[in-house]
C-alpha cells in the first residue's frame, strides 16, 4: 500500500509567517500572549503553548498592561488596537496581508455604500475571527450571512456591497452571490434595482487548493483529511474531498484513525487545511504505517 502526503497542503503564507513571527518572539521571552488560538489547529496550539505562547481572550486583553500581545494572521478590528494603546501593549502585528487588504477594501464600501444607504454583506463565519476583525471596519454593521436563511437579514429594496471571508469555499460565496441577485430582482420587479457590488475576496491560496484537492482526492483509494475542527477552511476543502472521493474521513490526529478504513486499499492520500502543519501529516502517515504494518 502507497501512502502519500499532499505537497499542495499545509500552512498558508500568513499562517506560516504567523507563527514563524511567533517562535522567533519566544527566543527571548519566556512567555508570549497570543489574542486566540494562532492556527486553528490544537496540536500546533499544544506544541507552541510548551514553548511559552499562552492564548488569551479579549476579556483578558483589556486587563493587560505593559506587555506584548501577537495578533495573529487572521487579523483584528481597530478596537483591538485602540485597547493596545489605552494599556500601553505593543503589538506584534502578523495579520495576514491579503487579509489586511480585505478589511481595507470593506472600510472603503462601507464609507462608501453608507452614504446611499446601503448595507455590507460578508459571506463568512458568525464568530469567526476573521469576520470579527471585518465586521469591526463597518462598526459591526455588516450583515453576516453563512446560510441560504440569513439572506432574510437584508433589506433587498438597499444597495448592497458583498464581500467573502478569504477562507470560505469559492462554490458556496457565487452561489449566494446568485442568491442575492435573485432576491434584488424579486423585490424591485416594478422598481430600479439598487446597485448589487459582489467582490470574490477568497483567497487565492485557498482556492486553487480547491482544484488541486480535487484531483487528488480520486488519485487515492482512501483519503485522510487532517485538520483541526474548528478551522473553517478546514471543513471547506474536506468537503471538496469527500465530494469526489467517498473513502475521505476528517481526523484531528493520528490517534483518530481507525484500521478498517484501509482494509482493501492499496493506495492512501493525506492532506490537510491551510492550518495543517506538514508535521501533523507526517505524523498520520507513520501511523497509518503502524496501523497496517507497512513501509512507505
């Protein structure tokens, strides 16, 4: 049996330059707070945590003073940064730049569309920390849609100016794209159609894996998906997996894989979300080795 890792998966640039940013913070402190998990992965959150970096919330944030608190990639909404300043925090900033432009572009509309009235939708997460960091560039006015049902949260007859959390699935942002240009024309059917600006703000490292894992994914008799759960990429792309290839099975860790799977195949493929770290994966395929008893 051949088992093989994607050499398409793994961190993306922000993430790794995130915790890259980290660990070389942590060669001289011996202790380094971090606004929210850095990847949503907990066994990199484990491996950094034994390495000083310690997770805080932004209740925690507010009650810190004079010291040094990571913004990760996922970037923060300039609340954030005017607490910074209040307690004398110094930032060290590792938001992602693709997604430092994004909340450049939803100030923009936002200052923009507002003048008309107008509404700015983000196709994301509730709760997210992307979508947090967002939303904060309309002073959390913007409109969050995850599901066909949350289109009922706009007001159809108003412009409106779409944007994507970077990490979201390229299928589902155009299909509620169509779903919105549906309902403009429904309810202004004996009226002018307001201005409807769709922006596609996925993340092109994001994307293309969409593809990539598509062909891989029926290049194996099995698929292993290696992600954390709570990454919103993660449950993205292991779609994309299980779409075309129905032996696809979402794991944390290698603790996780179960013997059975693997019972009539010859051919094993790993892969994992923009927040999967290469050792993570490496780490399943020796035990799936050890699971089967073989060399790979």
């Amino acid at each position: 049996m051949n088992i093989t890792i994607d050499k398409n998966s793994g961190y993306c640039f922000g993430v790794e330059f995130a915790i890259q940013m980290a660990e070389d913070e942590m060669e001289h402190v011996e202790e380094l707070y971090c606004l929210g998990d850095i990847v949503h992965n907990s066994m990199e959150v484990q491996r950094l945590y034994k390495k000083g970096l310690r997770v805080i919330d932004r209740e925690e944030l507010r009650n810190l003073r004079d010291c040094k608190v990571l913004i990760r990639a996922h970037g923060e909404p300039p609340e954030t940064y005017q607490i910074a300043l209040e307690n004398n925090l110094e930032l060290i900033d590792a938001s992602c730049p693709v997604v430092l432009k994004l909340q450049n572009r939803v100030k923009h509309a936002f200052d923009s569309i507002k003048k008309d009235d107008g509404q700015v939708v983000i196709y994301g997460q509730v709760g997210h920390a992307e979508v947090i960091g967002l939303a904060g560039q309309t002073c959390d006015e913007a409109i969050i849609v995850t599901t066909e049902e949350d289109l009922d949260k706009i007001d159809f007859k108003r412009p409106v100016a779409l944007f994507s959390q970077t990490t979201k699935s390229t299928k589902g942002f155009y299909h509620i794209k169509a779903l919105i240009e549906e309902r403009i024309k429904q309810a202004n059917a004996d009226s002018t159609q307001p201005e409807f600006d769709a922006n596609d703000s996925i993340c092109r490292q994001v994307s293309n894996r969409e593809p990539q894992l598509a062909r891989f994914s029926t290049e194996h008799d099995v698929l292993i998906f290696v992600s954390g759960k709570k990454s919103s990429n993660g449950k993205a792309l292991y779609s994309v997996c299980k779409q075309h290839n129905p032996n696809s099975y979402f794991i944390e860790n290698e603790t996780e894989l179960d013997e059975s799977w693997f019972a009539n195949a010859e051919s094993v493929g790993i892969c994992g979300a923009t927040s999967t770290p290469m050792w993570l994966m490496q780490q399943v395929a020796d035990g799936i080795a050890n699971l089967t008893s073989v060399t790979h």
